[in-house]
C-alpha cells in the first residue's frame, strides 16, 4: 500500500474529528506462545490502516488541527544489542522518514509526554475494551488531570468510540484496497487448485493444509489469514476443525477453507470435494445444492439489496432442495418459518472481509439490515452437513460436510466475484482431479 493511501486515510478520519480533539490508538502486543517463543507479530488492523507501520510497542496519535504535528508515533528506541536479536527498528527517525509521522517519541516516554497533549483537547477518540492494560493507563492519565482541575486544568470532557468512525472507513474498500485484495484472492485460488490436483486418498489432512500453505509461499504470500481447516468426511462438518490430523479416506469428501492474507489483506476461500476425486451420487446431490444455494446468494448481491437478502436466497434453495431429497419434509414456508434448515445449515451466509478475515464494519443500521453499497467487500458461503447421530436421515447422507466460499465485491451493477479462478462445478472438479 502506498504511503499516499495511509494518509489520506488520517485525513479524513482527522477532518471527522473536527478540532480540540485527539486519537489515540496502540497497536496489537506481542504475544506469547510459551516460554522464550513468541507467536508470529502481527499488527493491530486499525492501526496498521492508518499507519502502515508493522513493529510492535508502538502508539498512534493524531490531533487535527495542531501545530508542527498533527500525526505522532510513540514507537520502540533504536537499540544495537536489542537490534541483533529481533532485528531492525525504525526508530524515531525512520518513524518520520520511512512512515511520514510528524513527530516521534519512545515509546517509554508515553507516560510523560501522552497526559501533557491531552491536557489541551476537549474529545478523545479511543477504542474502549480491547485492550485492558491500555485502558488501565488512559484512564490513570485522566485521573491525573482531573486532580489538578483546582489549578485551573480543564482536560478532556468527552470519549468517542473510534472504532465507530473508522471501522466505517474500513467497511468501504478504495481501489487500491481493492487490487490487494484482489490479488490475495488469485493466489488462494491458485493455492487450493494444487491442493485439488494433489488430494490422494491416504494422505493427511495436516499434509493438504501443507500444500496450501506450501503454494500460497511460493506465490509470495508468507501469512494465511486464518489457520487453514481441512476436514474429511465426519470432520467436515466441524465448522471451524483446525486440527486437521486425520487421514483422509476412500469415499469421504475433504471440506478445505483456507485463504492467505496479502499486504495485510486477507482472502477467505471454501473448496469441498471427494477425495478420490469422484463425486458419489449422494455427495453430489447435495454438493449441487449448496452450489445453487450460492449461486443464488451471489445474484442477490448488488446495490440496494440489503445485507440479508443472500442469506433468505440461500436459506430458501437449501430448505427447498433438502425437501426435494426427502431429507426435510412440510411445507417450504413453515420449514423455513421454524428454521428446520438450520439443523443442517447453521451459520449465516458470509460476513464483511478485508484487513480482518471477519471484517469490521455494522451489519444493521438503525435496526435495519444494511443496504449493499459498491465497496463493500463479503463472502458467500452456503453450506450443508450431516454428521453421523443426526436423527432420521438415512444413512447415506451421513458423515457429509460441504461448504462453498467465495469472496466478493459490490459494483456498480451487482458483484465481481474476486476468488473465480477456483472451480466449483462439479464436471470442473472431477476434471481438475482426474489430471
Ligand atoms: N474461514 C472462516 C470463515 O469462513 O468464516
Ligand atoms: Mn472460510
Ligand atoms: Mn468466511
């Protein structure tokens, strides 16, 4: 991302302040994993939006209106020794040059130098509740500056959710947004292709996550977006399986949803197909139905439909398609009405994606669903499963777990389908896993 694109980003989020007012926004902490080992670093999304600044032990302040700097970074000291163990730091200086702040300070130096800027702002913007610690210290600050209100001191009067205001920044994608994204998406295609060509019964399902994430490197890609699931047959219809340590067997369809995240983008794919590369009648009985199930969510995404609109098309072609297979059995308008579907489909249809695999952004307004608008960027992912122990369905349905994701965007006529260069029809498959 182009570092005209973070900030133009703060100067808009500064123009919706207005005056008087300060935003304050640490990044994610390191965490660890266990002793002496760390999981991999990986920025807060807000901050990295406004920032593109990747090390952790930093802070984000910008204050519209102000005079020499409107955009301070609190961010770690350069250290020689600290250097040679974790590698490079930017610095004060790099925190300026390299990422366009008006001004840097340690980070060490916050408790000195935070409370003495926000002595002279009226509102701050700050995202109360995700991080505890953060919170500890802010209000600490506050506390301060109320004590000297005797010496005349007025300090802060207001706290307004940032997350509000950015958040529905983030939900609207910009062009560059969307050629990142775009590009996320070609590559996890690209990646779950190979894993289709490589699915050989007998493998595991841990060496076919392997393959993905082996493909998705060598594309350039370094990080997924989420841990992949792969899940053959029973485990299929484990939503979210990420253990991915069995076998996968003759006649069991592997479910395999995974998807890499590019320049801080994630993408968010689902491909389900029978691992000896043969649909057998029943799994492809109900394999066409959630494809048509999101064949149909996918047509109802265009502006002016709400966000709803995919989920009640999805929910109505499965609840339809499940009576036609004698699997459901009333009328479609009661089956519907008593949500019997959601013993087989119990999820919602797709969520918002971007910087976050589950993107920020407000379903409802008001109360009332969202319309779409263009920008808006969601997936589409219907899907039906049947574990073993589920009560009357004959026995060839069982152990059945079938999901199909794609990513799309709102145009202006309807939606591109960003994850297209993955098959999903049937005949593509058997193609695909037959060479
Ligand atoms: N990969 C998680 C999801 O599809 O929402
Ligand atoms: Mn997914
Ligand atoms: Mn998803």
């Amino acid at each position: 991302m182009l570092a005209s694109e973070f900030k133009r980003r703060r100067r808009e989020l500064m123009r919706m302040m207005g005056p008087d007012s300060i935003a304050i926004l640490p990044t994610a902490p390191l965490l660890i994993r266990n002793r002496d080992v760390h999981y991999p670093y990986r920025p807060d999304s807000d901050f990295y939006y406004l920032t593109g600044f990747p090390e952790p032990e930093a802070v984000l302040v910008l204050i519209p209106g102000r005079k020499h700097a409107e955009y301070i970074l609190f961010n770690r000291e350069r250290d020689r020794i600290k250097e040679q163990w974790d590698g490079t730091r930017a610095g004060q200086e790099g925190a300026c040059i390299e990422y366009d702040a008006d001004d840097s300070f340690p980070i060490g130096d916050l408790d000195d130098i935070l409370p003495r800027m926000l002595e002279q702002c009226e509102r701050i913007f700050y995202v109360m509740g995700c991080n505890p610690q953060f919170d500890k210290r802010l209000s600490e600050w506050l506390n301060a500056i109320r004590c000297e209100s005797r010496n005349g001191m007025q300090g802060p009067v207001e706290i307004i959710a940032l997350d509000h205001y950015l958040h529905e920044m983030r939900l609207f994608k910009s062009r560059s947004e969307l050629k990142v994204m775009r590009q996320a998406a070609r590559i996890s295609a690209k990646a779950h292709k190979k894993v289709m060509q490589a699915c050989k019964v007998g493998m595991w399902e841990y060496q076919l996550e392997a393959e993905f994430v082996r493909e998705c490197a060598h594309q350039g890609a370094k990080a997924q977006a989420y841990p992949p699931i792969v899940g053959a047959g029973a485990n299929g219809c484990t939503l979210h399986y990420i253990d991915n340590k069995d076998k996968v067997e003759d006649q069991q369809m592997v479910l395999i949803d995974a998807g890499c995240e590019w320049d801080y983008y994630a993408s968010d794919i689902t491909r389900t197909y029978p691992v000896n590369g043969i649909f057998s009648t029943p799994q492809r009985q109900l394999y066409e139905l959630v494809l048509a199930a999101q064949e149909a969510a996918i047509a109802k995404v265009k502006p002016g439909n709400h966000w709803n609109d995919p989920h009640d098309a999805a929910v109505r072609t499965i609840t339809r398609g499940l009576i036609k297979l004698g699997i459901l059995k009333g009328s479609l308008a009661k089956l519907i009405r008593e949500e019997k579907y959601k013993t087989f489909f119990p999820h919602r249809t797709g969520h918002w994606i971007g910087m976050d695999v589950h993107d920020v952004g407000d379903y409802k307004v008001d109360g009332t669903w969202r319309l779409f608008e263009t920008g808006m960027v969601l997936t589409i992912e219907p899907g039906l499963y049947i574990p073993a122990g589920t009560k009357g369905i004959a026995k060839k349905w069982l152990n059945i777990g079938i999901r199909i994701e794609d990513d799309v965007v709102v145009t202006k006529d309807g939606c591109e389908v960003l994850t297209k260069d993955i098959a999903k029809s049937v005949a593509e498959i058997e193609s695909i896993m037959a060479a």
